[in-house]
C-alpha cells in the first residue's frame, strides 16, 4: 500500500427503491416489486455472502484484475416509511455494477421469475449472461464506508 493511501476494508452500498411513488416512473420500474417475495430475495442473496468469483455479476468494461470478492452482508428491508424496500449488500470492494447486477438477479427471484437457489448456480456459472438485467442507477448509494 502507498505511503498516504487508505485501504477500503468495508463499503456498504444500498439500493433503495420507493414503491409508492405516483406517476410513469412507477408503472414502468417500480410496480412490478409492490408484489415482490422478500423471502425469496433474501434466500437468493444468501448465496452472495463469502469470498467468490463474481464474474456472473461483473459489468461490461469492467478491468479489475480478479473478479474475487468477499461480500460480508446482503440482505433485504422493508423500513417504517410504505413502500420503501431496501436491499443492502456490503463488503470489501465491488466490481463494475456488481451490486446492480445483484440486485436484478435477486429481484427476479423475487418476482418468482426463477429461484432464489438459481442465484448461486449463477455465481457457481461465472457468466455473466447467466444473470439478470441490472437494476437502473436509480436508488443506489454507497451508504458507508470504513477504513
């Protein structure tokens, strides 16, 4: 490590997506989780948690050298505000629209689109043309980081 640079030890990034919203943005991206099994997303990013190969989730361009990555925490949150789903997924790096490509898959599971065990025949897969679409920018935050 350069003498000055800090090294990344955890980030936590969030997507949060508000169910409740009126108008075209809701018809087109979010209606479709109104309904969404969060047991089902839960189960699917279980399978995320550890050290894998993440190249099914891997974002076109991306030029990490290793597509290993150790996620420590992917979990799932309905909060006190309706309508308001969160998925949280943390660890210590991610790759291109790694945490996109997560959450695209596991809302597909959700949505009963295939199973939440198919998440981790994706991972095991390594292909990125196994997974589902990414989800839009929208709602994405790096919520925390810690050195």
């Amino acid at each position: 490590m350069a003498p000055g640079r800090l090294r990344n030890l955890d980030a936590l990034v969030r997507w949060s997506v508000f169910a409740a919203a009126v108008g075209l943005f809701l018809v087109l991206i979010l209606l479709p989780l109104i309904s969404l099994n969060r047991y089902a997303v839960r189960e699917g990013l279980a399978h995320l948690v550890g050290e894998h190969d993440f190249s099914s989730f891997r974002g076109q361009g991306c030029n990490a050298i290793s597509p290993v990555r150790t996620i420590f925490r992917a979990e799932v949150a309905k909060h006190d505000v309706p309508g308001l789903i969160s998925i949280d997924v943390a660890g210590a790096g991610f790759l291109r629209h790694m945490v996109r490509n997560i959450v695209g898959t596991v809302v597909n599971a959700g949505k009963g689109k295939h199973s939440a065990d198919h998440v981790g025949e994706i991972l095991r897969a390594r292909d990125r043309s196994a997974a589902g679409v990414n989800a839009p920018p929208h709602g994405l935050f790096l919520w925390s980081v810690s050195y």
